[in-house]
C-alpha cells in the first residue's frame, strides 16, 4: 500500500517559472527515498507540496488515504513532518523545551503527557540534555537534531528533510545519519550528500529540469548518472 502518491504533478510559480513540470511517482510505507538532482531541478519545490505549502498548478497528492486539499491540509501536516534545510526556520522559542512543546501543545497535550512527549522527542535525537537550553546559542548539530526533535513530538508516519547534513561538522553529520538510520518512519530526503544518500535510501529519485529523469534503487542509479 502506498503512503505517498503523486500524480502529474505541475508547479507553475507566479512570475511564470515552471518549477515542476510533470512528476509522478508512488512510495511505499516504511520506504527510505532520496530525491537528488542539479540545483533549480525542483526539488525544494517537490518538498513543499508534500506537506502543501504549495497549492498544485496542475496534479494530484495523496498522502495515506487523503488525497491533499485544503480541508484535509490539518490531517496531513500530522502525518508529514517537514524539516526545512535551516534549522533557524522551526526554532523561534525561548528554550528547547518550548520548541519541542510547540507542536504536541497546540494538539491539546499539557502537564505531564506534554513534558512525556517532549523528553521522549528529545532523547531520540539524543538531546535530552539541551533541553532547558537556548536554540539560539546551540550548535549546527544540536539544532539540526532539535529540529527534528520537534517533528517527531508530533509522531508524523512520514519524515521529509531537506538537505539534512547541509552544514554540518563531520562528525555531527555521522551523527545524524546514525540517527536517521534508526527511524521505522517512511522518510523523503533531498541531498547533495551522495554518501549519505547510498548509505541511507534504497531507492533514489533523480529531478531534472521539473521531470523525473530516473527512479530506481540507489546503487544502479549512481551506476546509471
Ligand atoms: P532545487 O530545490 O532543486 O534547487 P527549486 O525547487 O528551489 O529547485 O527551484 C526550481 C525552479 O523554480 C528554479 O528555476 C527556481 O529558480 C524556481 N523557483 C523556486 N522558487 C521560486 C519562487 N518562489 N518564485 C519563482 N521561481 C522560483
Ligand atoms: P474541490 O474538491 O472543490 O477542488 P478541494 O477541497 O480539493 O475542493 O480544494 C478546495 C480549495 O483548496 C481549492 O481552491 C484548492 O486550490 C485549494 N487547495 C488545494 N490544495 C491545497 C493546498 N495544498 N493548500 C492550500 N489550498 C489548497
């Protein structure tokens, strides 16, 4: 059963720019897919759809079984958690803790279930210690995997990362991608991290020009370009 469909998708930006020009493909519960590709290929503006922050020119998005429209928009950002390329972009609290709490919070969760929700996000991205910290003062790393922390309190079925390593130390992106590694969710990726990509996703998506040029396992698709 498919967790993620797009059929025929076509984004046309206001000034005229066709950023996506027909792109289908289906992905699997559970499934690790990387979407690479040159810059301007449309990859961020792939992304964006997944959880619609875009509205489609033209094509369809289904995620589980709700096809994306504005009245399941609240469903599905539930279900897709986005991690944008900066981390400074999902972190705006005072403390860790607020930023975790954001999400479970404005789902109705407080006193002890919210605190539970928050360590619980926290110790998975191995952060349980940032906790009463700044975002603002923490590392490229730390707040790579706040970031994350704060998408997985709200228990989405599907991960999307765009460009997860961007940035990072060597050390913090093996980190990361230890961490990664270790998630059961269906997870999307952009990257130019191509050792990354082999290391972490069966199967790999290649954008070119807003089409899909190649779509297949990782190795022969590496082989392949
Ligand atoms: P990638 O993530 O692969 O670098 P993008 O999705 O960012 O590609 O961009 C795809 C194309 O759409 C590029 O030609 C880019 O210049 C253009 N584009 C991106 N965002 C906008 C925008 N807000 N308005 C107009 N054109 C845009
Ligand atoms: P209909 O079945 O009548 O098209 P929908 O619920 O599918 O109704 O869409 C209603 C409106 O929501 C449409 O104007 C459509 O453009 C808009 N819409 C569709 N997808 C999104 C999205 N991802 N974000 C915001 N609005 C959207």
């Amino acid at each position: 059963h498919h967790i993620v469909a797009v059929k025929n998708l076509r984004h046309v930006y206001p000034d005229g720019t066709t950023a996506l020009r027909d792109v289908s493909f289906r992905i699997h519960h559970g499934e690790s897919v990387a979407i690479i590709g040159a810059n301007g290929a449309g990859k961020s503006t792939l992304l964006l759809h997944l959880n619609g922050y875009l509205v489609p020119t033209s094509g369809e998005i289904q995620i589980g079984d709700f096809p994306l429209t504005k009245g399941t928009l609240p469903q599905i950002r539930r279900t897709v958690g986005m991690v944008f390329q900066e981390p400074d972009d999902q972190l705006f609290m005072p403390t860790v803790y607020d930023d975790v709490a954001f999400g479970p919070l404005n789902l109705g969760l407080t006193g002890d279930d919210l605190d539970r929700c928050v360590i619980e996000a926290l110790e998975r991205v191995g952060a349980r210690h940032l906790v009463e910290k700044a975002p603002y003062h923490l590392s490229g790393g730390e707040k790579r995997r706040v970031a994350i922390a704060t998408v997985l309190s709200m228990s989405p079925d599907i991960l999307v990362l765009d460009e997860p390593t961007n940035g990072l130390d060597p050390y913090s992106r093996r980190q990361l991608i230890a961490l990664l590694k270790e998630f059961r969710h269906t997870r999307i990726f952009t990257s130019h991290d191509l050792d990354m990509v082999l290391d972490l996703c069966e199967r790999t998506i290649v954008l070119k020009d807003g089409e899909v040029r190649a779509d297949g396992p990782t190795l022969e698709i590496f082989q392949d370009e």
